[in-house]
C-alpha cells in the first residue's frame, strides 16, 4: 500500500512499526491495533515477544529488503522506513517520490529506547557496556515520526498506548490533531533527555580521563618575604588569576528529572519540586535512604546538602547542625556521641529544629542524647537496633540512613542566575599546613595548628563574610552571611561568650577572605583568640601582623581564598 492523501490530522491508522525496549503493554497495544485491522511491522526482539503471544508480525527487513547487521546496530536505518516516516501527506511531490520508490506508508510508530541511563546507575559498568546501550535507531525514528506528528502517531510511553487505541477506536482509526501533538512534543522531550544524559556522560568521561579523576585547587605563589602579593579586593590571596579556558564545558546539556514533589518551597505560596540527573550521576540524595518520617522539604534538602558536605569532609568521627544552611555547630570526638555534645554546645539554641549530620552509625546512646532536643532531619552512616527503636518514637523525624557513606565529590557546581546559569569548579581545600606561610614572629603551636585546620575546614561552609572560632576541634562561634567582617567576628564573640565563655582563651579563629583592616583581628584577640588563619593578601597586612605580633598571636596565610555566597 502506498502513501495516500491525507490532510493533517485525518490519517487513518493502517500500519504500525513496533519496536521497543521497555515491553510494558506492548502485547495489549499490538492486539488492540490488530482487532482494528492495523498490520503490524516489528524488530527483533519486539517481534519475537508479539509473534509468541499470537500476534501477526511483519519483520522490517520484509519492509526495508535489508537484513539487520552488525549486532544489531544496523536494522532500522534506511530509505524506505523514513521516507515512510517523514512524507508528508498533502505534499504531491512527498507522494510521488514514494510511489517511484516503492515506499509504503507507516501511519504509527511504537518506539522507546535501549536503556542507557539505567546501565550508566549499575556499579562496575564499563565504557564498553554504556556505549552499546547509546541508541541510533529508536531515537531517529522517534524524532522523525514527531516531526511529521501531523501525520504519524509517535508512542513513546505505556501511559499513552490505552488512551490511543480509545481515540482508535472512537475515531474510526483516526487520532485527532491535539493528541498527535501532544505525543509529538512528549517525543521530543524524551530524545533530549536521552541525549542530555549521553552528552553528559561522555563530558564526565572526558574529565576524568584527563584529570584522573580529581579536580583541587593550589595554592597561590608566594611574594617577597614569604607572604601572598596583591591589593585589596583582590582574589584568593591576593593574585589575580589566570582564565582557565579548559576544563569547563561550551555548552551545558545535562537533563533532569523530577524524583520528589515538595509541599512548597522556600515558603509556603511557593511550588518546590526536587530534580536529579538522568545519566544516573549522583547527587544528593544517592544512595540514601529515608527510613522514617514525613517528606523533606526544600529547605531541609538545602540544609541537608550543607550538613552532609562538612560532615563527610572529616575522617575522624564528626557532627555537624546545620540551620539556615549555615553550621551553627560541628565538632570532632572519640565517637558519634561526643561529637553531637560538642557540636551541639557550640550554640544549642540555634540548633533547635536543625538538620544533624553524622558521618558514622549512630548508636543508641548518641540516639538518646539527640531524642532530648527537636530535630528535623537527622542523617547518618547507619543505625543500630536500640538508636531505631529510640528515634522511632519521634514519628515527624526524617531519618536518613546513607548506605554508601557519603562517598563520591562532584567536580562541578552550578547556579541558576536570572534565567541563565553559573558553573564553576567544586571548591576544595587541598591546602595543607605545611603549604601556610607563618605571617606573625610566633609560630602555632601543636594544637592551634590542628584548630586552626579543622576551623579552616569549617569556614568553607559558612557563608561569607565568615567567620568560624574552634577549641579542641570543636567549634564554639560561627559568624555567618555579614556584609562586614568584623560584624562576623563581633557575631562569633557574642555566640562564644553566650554558651562557651572559658573556651575563647587559647582558641584558633578561621576567616574566609582577608581581613582589609585590623578591627576584626584585634577585637578576636582582646577576647582570647590565640592564633588565627586567613589567606591573606590584603593592603593592610602589614597593620594586621603588626596587631598580631603586639598581641603575641599567632598567625598563619593560607594563600586561597574560600567565599560561599
């Protein structure tokens, strides 16, 4: 049967082409069109399933007269299918064509496609295994037959097969323009999603390829007398930086998908959704699972990120309270215990109604010391049997259990701006102590160094201006999101005095960026703070060393600058 003469959405259904991967209500949808008198065209392993279940198949090489070939790569790619695909049928000059080709018309197509994203999710898959699951043909169908939507019905969905054979049915065979369109766009999303997931993947595999998999930031070359050069206002230490022209994509092509419904966002009149990659990469909620509670909202996902990230930036066992996307505590200790005591005594009333992450199994004493006081969310490497029974019996608790230990780090982060996008390169800190360079006569001792590392680690994820005093690796003032700094420091003074006033003798302060005057270092160390850390850089260094030094602390330049804003 050749092409015939139709209008836009009068086509009646006379053949269909079947070829799927995903086998849901394949059968049903095969018979449904035959009870109407549709022949239908199959592939392969769509065509075996449909021809065992009493199905009358028509294979595509008896269509096309060319075998399949290559594994499979090669078996739909041909004249005869798309010039049956894509002939319009109100063109005379698409109509002879077919006739002078012998090309018989195709009115539906039935395609999804070879399962790339799921093989990219299993563990171990190689490259090999992802590229032979990259579909040519289904895609290529699926995009010719939406394109002339107008005159071929593309099914991409199971949800979509009963719907269409009721308009078959209802409408003498004929699907209206609305449906057809609808179909047509619903194909279209699914091949950019498809390829969004590849390209990514692909992008990934380039990075880690030339990168070993691992992207850190180092330290900026030192001036004259060992400390960083440069002006005030100026980045990470002070040295301006060179454009890095590779590394970061030409064009961003990753697709999302929505995983969570939200009751609202950030506030209640606002809708919030939670999306995740369709290539299977991770992210934060990877291999997580929620064993109690009601639904996270978009603020505790915001929070959770937060926590989850400075948890996990620790070997040793660390807790971490996160309010607001700002720690308002975080400690290190012997076990998970000690670490929510100390991370808690930092500022117990900010922490009400935190988010808690745990980089360990939580046990049951930990369990009943955190039962004592209202959190939303709590996270951590595993539970045992008593820490479920305790927290079971706070029903609202969104419980989390990451079974993968938080492992893996993204490379990349990005930001929606006013319709557009920002990405950048994740921040690290691959600072060591070894690579500071000592601003003051007196050197840290032992233990400020170790505080002055671990508020270092802390400060990254506050948000600037930030300002982080830590005792015994354990913080006890976090100054938050200021636009002055010395509001920060004044902030992180007045929590310190608040709850831990004995603490600031001898304690380390961390600052994100450089102190532009000396206000912010003298106010700390008329307090007790007895070294400090910050990249340096600024105009007025040589009047803060001079404080320093007249106060006999010490004080240290780290060369890299860490804003979070």
């Amino acid at each position: 049967m050749s092409i015939e003469r139709a209008a836009a959405g009068q086509v009646r259904v006379a053949r269909a082409l079947i070829s799927v991967t995903d086998k849901t209500g394949v059968i049903e949808l095969a018979s449904g069109l035959a009870e109407l008198g549709v022949e239908i065209i199959s592939t392969g392993g769509t065509a075996e399933r449909l021809q065992s279940a009493g199905v009358q198949v028509r294979r595509i090489e008896q269509l096309t007269g060319f075998p399949e070939m290559m594994d499979g790569r090669v078996k739909t790619l041909h004249p005869k299918l798309y010039g049956a695909l894509l002939a319009r049928r109100d063109d005379e000059g698409h109509l002879g064509a077919a006739r002078e080709h012998s090309i018989e018309q195709i009115d539906l197509v039935c395609v999804n496609l070879y399962p790339f994203e799921q093989t990219i999710e299993k563990h171990g898959v190689s490259d090999a295994e992802a590229i032979e699951n990259i579909d040519i043909g289904g895609p290529t169908m699926v995009r010719a037959a939406a394109k002339n939507g107008d005159f071929v019905v593309v099914l991409v969905d199971p949800a979509d097969y009963e719907g269409v054979l009721s308009e078959l049915r209802e409408r003498d065979g004929r699907v209206c323009l609305e449906s057809r369109r609808r179909l047509a766009g619903k194909a279209f999303a699914l091949t950019a999603r498809y390829d969004a997931a590849i390209a990514d993947w692909f992008a990934r595999r380039a990075r880690e390829t030339a990168q070993g998999g691992q992207e850190g930031i180092t330290a900026q070359p030192e001036g004259e007398e060992g400390l960083p050069e440069g002006g005030q206002g100026q980045p990470q230490g002070g040295q301006e930086q060179p454009q890095r022209e590779e590394g970061l994509p030409q064009r961003v092509t990753q697709s999302f998908e929505l995983a969570m419904r939200l009751r609202y966002g950030e506030n209640p009149h606002q809708r919030g959704a939670y999306y995740v990659p369709v290539d299977g990469g991770r992210h934060l909620l990877s291999g997580t699972e929620q064993l109690q509670g009601r639904e996270l909202s978009y603020n505790n996902l915001l929070d959770l990120a937060a926590a989850k990230a400075l948890a996990f930036d620790f070997e040793e066992p660390c807790c971490v309270i996160v309010k607001h996307n700002n720690p308002c505590g975080c400690a290190l200790g012997r076990d998970a215990l000690e670490a929510y005591e100390r991370a808690l005594a930092c500022d117990p009333q900010s922490a009400f109604g935190g988010v808690i992450a745990v980089n360990r199994e939580l046990h049951g004493q930990a369990a009943e010391a955190i039962c004592r006081q209202f959190v939303e969310v709590l996270l951590a490497q595993g539970f045992d049997e008593d820490a479920l029974q305790l927290l079971s019996g706070k029903k609202n608790l969104r419980l989390l259990d990451v079974r993968d230990g938080g492992t893996g780090r993204f490379t990349t982060e990005s930001r929606p701006l006013a319709g557009g996008l920002l990405l950048q390169d994740t921040d690290v800190i691959s600072e060591q102590d070894s690579s500071w360079t000592q601003m003051t006569a007196r050197a840290p001792s032992e233990q400020e160094r170790a505080d002055m590392m671990f508020a270092w680690r802390v400060c990254m994820r506050v948000r600037s201006n930030a300002i982080v005093i830590a005792k015994d690796r354990a913080t006890i003032g976090i100054g938050a999101g200021q636009m002055s700094r010395v509001d920060s420091v004044a902030i992180a003074l007045e929590k310190a005095r608040q709850f831990q006033r004995e603490a600031l003798s001898g304690s380390s302060l961390a600052s994100d960026a450089f102190f532009p005057f000396p206000d912010g270092p003298e106010l700390a160390m008329k307090a007790g703070v007895s070294a400090i850390i910050q990249p340096g850089g600024s105009v007025k260094d040589a009047e803060v060393i001079a404080a320093a030094n007249a106060a006999g602390v010490a004080m240290a330049a780290t060369g890299v600058r860490h804003f979070r804003h």
